[in-house]
C-alpha cells in the first residue's frame, strides 16, 4: 500500500474584512479510523512560510497589509479511512478562514471539498495553526487566507 501524504497549498490574502461562517466543530484527538502515520504531524513552519516568500508579501497583501501572516506552528490533517477500514481517503478541501490580530485562525468556510469527512479533518488541523499576525504600518491586522489539503496517495 502506497502512503498517504496530506499536502498543504496555502494562498494567503490579505483583507481586512468580516470573518467567514463557521463550519463544524473539530475533531478531537485521533479519532478511531484514522491514520496517524503521515499526518497529524507538526508542519514545518520554515518551509511553509519559505513557500508563502515565493508568492511575496506585495502579491498577498495588496493595500491590505505589508507583511502576510507567518506560520508559527500547526498540524496536518489526520487521514480518515474508507468505510472498509483500510483504505485511507483520498481528496481535496479548499478552506477560506481569517487570521485574527493575534495570529489565530477563525471563521472557517469550506470552499469546496470531495467529501465532508475530509472537510471535518481539515478544518480540525487549521484550528491547530498559529500564526505570527499580517502587518500594515507596523500594526497587527486581520487577514483572509485560503488553504488547500490534498489527501493524496504517492
């Protein structure tokens, strides 16, 4: 069997906007069904933000801010099973969510997703980040991101 891998693609953007509807409660703890290995592992904060440089504080921010939101620290999803119980999920959420003044994640609205477990998982590993805040003039801001999990098999 070929691992699961649940890859995080992040597009942060900066508004200053009302925070998003609130999708369901999280999951807690691994569930039964999951599978921990390859997921519910710390992220690489460094590499993470090191991608966000690549697209630039002037791409992400517009007029909204002068430095994006960086990731301190935070979770990848746990990877559910089939309801056989041995072949893990596989599929894509896009989440649209706010990152507060204080660097924590909120307003959490599924943007599209092929399946709601997978859903529920990612919005649980989202609620687990912590972020330095995005910057405008040196002041701490509210900002709109949007993160994409694919649970994908290698």
């Amino acid at each position: 069997m070929r691992a699961l891998l649940p890859v995080a693609l992040t597009v942060l953007m900066a508004s200053n906007g009302d925070a998003l509807a609130q999708t369901p409660s999280s999951v807690s703890d691994a569930p039964l069904g999951s599978m921990p290995s390859y997921s519910g592992t710390p992220i690489d904060a460094a590499a993470y933000n090191a991608m966000v440089d690549r697209v630039g504080d002037a791409v992400m921010c517009a007029d909204d801010c002068d430095r994006v939101a960086r990731l301190i620290s935070g979770y990848t999803p746990l990877v559910p099973m089939e309801p056989d119980g041995r072949t893990p999920m596989t599929g894509e959420v896009a989440i649209l969510f706010v990152i507060d003044e204080e660097g924590s994640p909120s307003g959490f609205l599924v943007e599209r997703a092929t399946s709601a477990t997978l859903a529920t998982y990612a919005v649980a590993a989202l609620q687990t980040w912590q972020f330095e805040p995005a910057l405008k003039d040196g002041h701490p801001v509210k900002m709109r991101a949007r993160q994409i999990f694919p649970f994908v098999t290698e």
